[in-house]
C-alpha cells in the first residue's frame, strides 16, 4: 500500500508531486492496515492462512498451529514445542517481540487456569461500569424487569443523554461478546434505542446493571472433552449461527448484536 502526505510548507518539491512514505506513518489513518497487512503477509511466508470467518485468527494446516491476533497483542496455541519454536524464530526475524507462556490476561478478558479447562471473567471492567453508571438502588436476579417498556417515546417526555448510553451500552457489549452471552438479549435491546434513549430506556439499563452487580461472580467455563461439536449456519455462513454439544444446543450468537 502506498501512502502519500502533503509535504511541510517548508519543503519545496516540484508542482504536481508529492511525498510518498516509505514506512507506514503511526497516526496515519493507512497505518493499521499496513501494519495488518505486513504481518498478514509474513504469517503467510510461514505457512498461515486467515480464517475466513474472522480475520484475526491465522491457522496452519501442516500442524494445526493457531494464532490469533489482536493490533500488536496475540495467543498461539501449538501441539508441539518444535512448531512453536519455528514460528518464533521466523517471526522474530520480521519483528520485536515479548513472548510470555501461559495466558492470563487478553484485551480486558481475565483467563484463569483450573484443572479441568479455563475460567474466562471480566469482573474489573463490569466493576468500572458499575462504578461509574449504577445508581445502586436494586440488585436484580434477572437482566431485564418482567415488563419491559420498549417504546420509542418516553412516557414522561425525558431524553436521556445519548453519548453516555452509547458508551455504557458500548462496554456491556464487550461484556457480552466477551464472557456473559446471558445479558447479550438485554444489551441487543437497548442498543435498537440508542439513537433517542429515554428515562424508560435508562430505568432498563439501570436494572442491567443491578443484575451484573448481583452476578458479578459469575465466569466463563471452557471444559475440553471428546464429545462432537455441530455448527449450524445459514447459507451465507455470515449471519446467525448455533453450536451443539453432545446434541444439546448450547450457544447462540448473532451478527446484528455484533452490530448494535
């Protein structure tokens, strides 16, 4: 990718030109692309393909290598130390970089090691957005009250301040993509009211929050086991999609919350 710049009132170039970097530029608006699409390529020199579902996961078929990567933070799970010593060497050729064994923290998502598997919480950003946002009132058992007022106009005519529901309703769908797709229902809900949300809206958001801070405890299980795994997906293989497990389906996700 070639990025040009308009050169400094200083620098006297001839009419018509321009100045073209020779490295990507940080603070750029091409830099995250050229930074992915540098590692992009390296990864593949060393035998990766992307996955087609999410970009930022990286496989190797030879020997089932899987990498995933986030801007410049990243997880490799290997079944040989042999293979993971020669993604090292060839990645360490290219760039700088920290290698740590184990995981424990991942882009704000807490992993935790047991015997049987991984614990997967992400109780200090629930905490922040408590901290910041709850009112305190009411610990709820369940994400949204039994009767849920989702019209568009408030009741009582009150317009809730967009910007902050935007940014609440931005961290819970971290949380919820994260490690709690039990209040993904609730987040998707208030999301579709984000354009003009009301004190109805904001009550509901309020109870959300009352029932994280009542279940803050609650994590994440990854057990592995030797039981099959079915996907079902539409045509498309893009929009909704389930997974079932030993013929119990067990996760639903969905892109429009993705979206919301």
């Amino acid at each position: 990718m070639n990025v040009w710049v308009r050169p400094p009132d200083s620098l006297t170039i001839p009419k018509g030109t321009g100045c073209r970097l020779k490295k990507a530029l940080y603070g750029t608006k091409q830099a995250g692309r050229c930074w992915w699409e540098h590692l992009r390529s390296k990864l593949k020199e060393l035998g990766f393909r992307k996955s087609a579902y999410n970009a930022s996961v990286y496989f190797n078929i030879k020997n089932g290598t899987v990498t995933w990567i986030h801007v410049d933070d990243g997880i490799v799970i290997v079944q040989d130390k042999e293979d993971l010593n020669a993604l090292k060497n060839g990645l360490n050729k290219s760039f700088t970089i920290k290698w740590k064994p184990g995981v424990t923290n991942i882009i704000g998502v807490e992993v935790k090691r047991e015997d049987k598997g991984f614990a997967l919480t992400q109780k200090k950003l629930i905490d922040s957005v408590i901290a910041a946002n709850w009112d305190g009132k009411k610990l709820n058992a369940m994400p949204l009250p039994d009767k849920c007022d989702v019209s568009t106009t408030p009741p009582d005519g009150t317009i809730i301040e967009q910007k902050l529901f935007l940014s609440i309703i931005g961290s819970l769908s971290y949380v919820a993509n994260g490690t709690r797709p039990n209040i993904s229902f609730a987040v998707n809900l208030l999301a579709r009211h984000a354009q003009a949300p009301a004190s109805h809206h904001w009550a509901m958001l309020q109870h959300l929050l009352g029932y994280l801070q009542n279940t803050r405890d609650q994590f994440l299980q990854l057990f592995p086991n030797n039981k099959d795994i079915i996907v079902a997906s539409d045509a498309s293989r893009e929009g909704s999609f389930c997974i079932q497990l030993a013929g119990t389906w067990r996760l639903y996700t969905a892109v429009k919350l993705l979206g919301a």
